[in-house]
C-alpha cells in the first residue's frame, strides 16, 4: 500500500498547481488558464464527493465518464463538452508528466461529452 505521502503526490488537486505553471509557460490566455483549473477543480470535487479516486494514477475513464453524466445531468451540453475538452488536456498533461498511463482516464472519446 502506498504511503500517505506519496499519495498526496499523487492527489489531482495537489498537480493542479503545477499544470497551471505548465499552462501559463505555454502562454495560454489567463482566461483559458482559470477555465482549464475551474473544470480541474470541478472534477476533484465531484470525486471526493462520489467516493471515488482521486489520485491521478487511479483515476479510470469510467470515473470521468460518470463525471460527464452529472455535467450532462446538470448543464447543457455545450457545458458538458467544454468540460469535457479541459480535462482532456489535464489528462494529457499527466500522462506526459507520468502521473497516469493511457490506458487510464484520457481514453474517454470526444463523443461522450456530447450526447
């Protein structure tokens, strides 16, 4: 079992800060930066209040997939999609830092955000 520590490394909401240093050195507008975040944010919270993972090397694409489903429940679609392309770029940026696999979370299809 992993440490307390090292799960905490692990935690999303702690590699939020370091994707958003990652965002600004691409040069990214500040308000594509605080829409990236927000969404970012929005998925922590929504899996600490389902239960589920919320360490980036657990989280799986069924999560974000019931993740979507509430954003679809809840918003419009347009809402939804838009999330939904945010994370995929969070997801992205974890797997190039190592903090997740591709078999993971960045395996949910462009087509389920919009339905």
């Amino acid at each position: 079992m992993a440490s307390t520590d090292s799960r905490l490394i692990d935690d999303l909401k702690t590699l939020l800060p370091s994707w958003q240093r990652h965002l600004r050195a691409a040069n990214l507008s500040p308000r594509t930066i605080t829409a990236y975040l927000s969404t970012g944010e929005t998925l922590v919270r929504f899996l600490r209040a389902a239960g589920m993972p919320t360490a980036a090397s657990g989280i799986r694409r069924e999560h974000l997939e019931t993740f979507i489903e509430d954003q679809l429940a809840r918003f419009q679609p347009s809402t939804a999609a838009t999330r939904y392309r945010d994370l995929r770029q969070l997801f992205r940026w974890l797997l190039d830092e190592g903090e997740t696999s591709s078999t993971g979370a960045g395996r949910v299809r462009e087509d389920d955000a919009s339905r």
